[in-house]
C-alpha cells in the first residue's frame, strides 16, 4: 500500500501530515510519502485513489477517520 499526503506548508499543517503519517504506517505498514505543497491543501491518496480531501470536507480529519476509510477500501 503506498499512501500520499500532501500538506500545506504555509498553513503549518507539517506536524498533522507527519502525525498522520506515523499512524497509517503502525497501523497498516504502509510506505507513505509526505507532498509539501500550498494552499491550504490536505489530501491524502491510497494507491492512487484520493480517500480523504480537507477541501472537499472542509476540515482536517478526525483522529482515527483516515484509518477508517483506508479499511472501507
């Protein structure tokens, strides 16, 4: 399972993405690839299939919700 999340580095959201980051790769032992990017982007793609999109939503996940859609896959 390779995972991407791309982040906005102007909004700080670093310290989201690397915690999100960590907790995919516990929990499923995925390989997943950090995107700095702008513009208050968050999203986050399994395999080429974006999962979760902060723009979409309109805010960040919740704890736990990123897990949850990877394991509806």
């Amino acid at each position: 399972m390779h995972i991407t999340i791309e982040y906005c580095q102007e909004w700080n959201y670093d310290p989201i993405a690397a915690s999100l980051a960590a907790e995919l790769t516990k929990k499923f032992g995925a390989t997943c690839e950090l995107i700095a990017s702008g513009g208050g982007v968050f999203e986050v793609v399994v395999d080429g299939e974006l999962i979760y999109s902060k723009k979409d939503s309109g805010r960040h996940a919740d704890t736990g919700e990123v897990a949850r859609l990877i394991e509806k896959l």
